[in-house]
C-alpha cells in the first residue's frame, strides 16, 4: 500500500514538475502580451424604447 502511494506521489510530482516546465519552455519562445489583450469596455448605449420593452416584459412575466 505503501509503494502504490508513493507511486502516486511521485507520478503526480513529476507531473507538476514536467508541466511548470513546459510552461516556462512556451512563455520564453512566445510570451503573452496581456496589456495588449485586455480591451477596457465601452460603456454602450441603451434605446429607450428596448428598455421600455423590457420593463413591460418583466412586469407581464411576474403578474402571472
């Protein structure tokens, strides 16, 4: 039982171990720019109407 969790441990390690390592291996080869990735989103405007349609809707939906 003993050698069956240490199996375990040591294929889970490896695991870890050969996995960090392939992470550094592709962020050197092709790093990821998250400035340019990250878009700050427009503030979007709403037509009164589909509000309007969309308050009557709830309202329809919660009378019955």
């Amino acid at each position: 039982m003993v050698l069956g969790m240490g199996m375990v441990f040591f294929i889970l390690g490896l695991l870890v171990i050969v996995i960090k390592g392939l992470s550094a291996l592709i962020m050197k080869y092709d790093p990821v720019a998250v400035a340019d990735s990250v878009k700050t989103p427009q503030p979007s405007q709403i037509d009164e109407n589909i509000v309007a349609a969309i308050s009557i809707a709830v309202q329809r939906f919660r009378s019955n």
